[in-house]
C-alpha cells in the first residue's frame, strides 16, 4: 500500500462554478463525480468542490482550477485555470484571458478557441463501472425498439415496416427526471416505488441505473442528435457511449459533425441516415438488427468503444489535463 501522502505535498485542484451551475448535471458530474473518483485512485490529489476563494484569500493556493461552463475571474490563488466549456456554446475565446486553458467535447469546439490551448475531454458514461450484467441478444419478434431522450426528435420509423414497435420516451413530455416517469413505463416489469427509490438512493449511480434498466427492456435502442446547429457540431456523444455500457445495441443516426466523426472514427457499424447514401437509412438498419447475428455485432462494438469512456480512463485524461503527473492507484 502506498505511504499516505500529506496535504502539503498533495497536488491541490479546485472544481468550481457560478453558484446556480453547481446544482446541474453537468456539473455533478464533472466535478462531484470527479471527486469520488479521484479519492479512490489518485491519493495524492486533493480536489476540492465549490464557490471560489477570495481573491486575496492567501491562506488556499491550488495548482490548478477547472471552472464548469463560464469564465471565472483572473487571481493567483486558483493556479492554472482550465474552462471546461461543455455545451456553453456562447463562450467567446475573445473574452477568455490569453493564459486559461480550455477543455472541450470535441475538435470542433477547439477550433473556436484557436488562440488558448485546449484539450479534448469527453464525458465518461453515465453508470457504475463495475455493472457486470450481460445483455442476452435473442429472437425477438416483433423487434422493441426504444429512444430515451430530453427534447430530441422523434426517430421516422416507417408505417411499412412490420415487425417493429416503437416507443418513444421524451423526457421534455414526460419529466426531467427519471423518477417522474420511471414507473409509468417500468411497472409492468415488476418495479415499484420502494424499489425505485432505493436506487436512487445511490447518490452517485442509482439514477444511472434506472436508465440502464429501461435499456434493457428494448431489442435495440436508438440514439439520435438534438437538432441544434450547435448540438450538431459541437454536442457530446455521452448519450451513445451510455446505452452501449448498457449492452443493449445501439442505433446511431448520423447527422451533423459530431456523431459523424464519432461514429466513422470507431468504425461503428450500426448506423443510419436520413439522406441514406453514406449511410443506411433506418428502415434497411431495422431490418438488419432483425438478425440476431447483426445486433450481436453491435452489442460487442458497442461495449468495446465503451471502455474508452470507462471512469477510470477518463479520470486519467482529465487529471494529466489539469497537470497531474503522479501516480494512481487504480
């Protein structure tokens, strides 16, 4: 077991925020998450979370300070600063001080910064690591295919397709939250409130969970982009890497930048388009997953381009990101 290593000697990061931010999923999890994470496998970090100190507070110096969505002010005592922009697409790189660093989702974003050094940092998924369940692929006729999404468009599931049922789960209809809506959907798979709420109970990956159990009741699950021209080119791919951990195939369509770059980078197979030319378009990519074979392929694509999303690898990128260079100890 490695000596335990003092404060003073600890490499001192700060994750902060503007006060309404720090309630956001966005924030919970690049910071809170962070910390649970950083405590179990690098113990000589210490990462603290919340407000800023003050600006001639001498009594705290960090070596580095992520800020989550917004430009914090210029002072010394934060050390190196890093704005991690997530999808705050109204960050302007002439308003950014000439030495903060910026992290992004993906090139795109970078390229809007061409002055700043930034540094590419995806979101890990949205689950426990250590979730050991196999999704079984078998027959399955008619073919269950679901969307799980806050505002997304509806998937064009053609009206001369037999064989398939499709349900959509908007969360902008149904609820915000998981807990809003979980049993409407979930009750007939023997799920009650007490059972629901002492998911939820685990802080850290119980609303995760929920999510991954609504996977799991679908043949194949379909991952669209929000529409946004913001979204389109600049959006994380969480969303997709999430539902492939689950082991439930995933159908991703292609539109816009940023899946497209994802997708074609992994050589993701199981794909489709509305335009239909590069790609299938989803009526021929839903009579494929009807083979059992093609949605095996999917599920073993999908969790193999999962664990490089794994909490553990992404906590690395980040921490040598904010100048980390110790060791870890997991």
């Amino acid at each position: 077991e490695a000596p335990e290593t003092s404060s003073e000697e600890k490499y001192k990061i700060l994750c902060s925020a503007q006060v309404h931010t720090m309630t956001w999923g966005s924030y919970l999890a690049r910071c809170n998450t962070f910390k649970r994470w950083v405590d179990q496998c690098a113990h000589s970090v210490e990462l603290t979370l919340g407000k800023l100190p003050g600006k001639e507070d001498e009594s705290v110096q960090y070596n580095a300070t992520m800020y989550v969505k917004s430009i914090p002010p210029v002072q010394e005592n934060l050390g190196n600063v890093f704005i991690d922009v997530v999808d705050s697409f109204g960050i302007q790189a002439s308003n950014v001080p000439e030495d903060y660093e910026i992290i992004t989702q993906n090139e795109f974003q970078s390229d809007l910064f061409p002055d700043h050094k930034t540094h590419i940092v995806e979101h890990w998924y949205n689950c426990d690591p250590t979730d050991t369940y196999t999704h079984e692929i078998k027959e399955a006729t008619p073919l269950k295919v679901g969307a799980v999404c806050l505002s997304c468009p509806r998937p064009d599931i053609p009206d001369d397709l037999p064989n398939v049922n499709f349900t959509m789960i908007d969360e902008y209809v149904e609820g915000n939250h998981i807990s809003k809506w979980f049993l409407k959907f979930m009750a007939s798979e023997g799920w009650t409130e007490e059972k629901m709420k002492q998911l939820l109970a685990d802080s850290e990956y119980g609303t995760g969970m929920l999510y991954y159990h609504v996977f799991r009741t679908f043949d194949v699950m379909i991952v669209t982009p929000k529409e946004s021209p913001e979204k389109l080119r600049f959006g994380s791919i969480q969303r997709i890497v999430s539902v492939m951990k689950s082991g439930v195939p995933v159908l991703v369509e292609v539109q816009g930048p940023a899946f497209e770059k994802f997708v074609d980078g992994y050589e993701y197979s199981c794909v489709y388009s509305k335009a239909g030319d590069k790609y299938p378009t989803l009526k021929e990519a839903l009579e494929n997953m009807k083979d059992v074979s093609a949605r095996e392929k999917c599920q073993e694509e999908g969790l193999r381009i999962a664990e490089d999303f794994d909490p553990e690898v992404v906590l690395k990128q980040l921490l040598n990101t904010l100048g980390y260079d110790g060791e870890y100890e997991c």
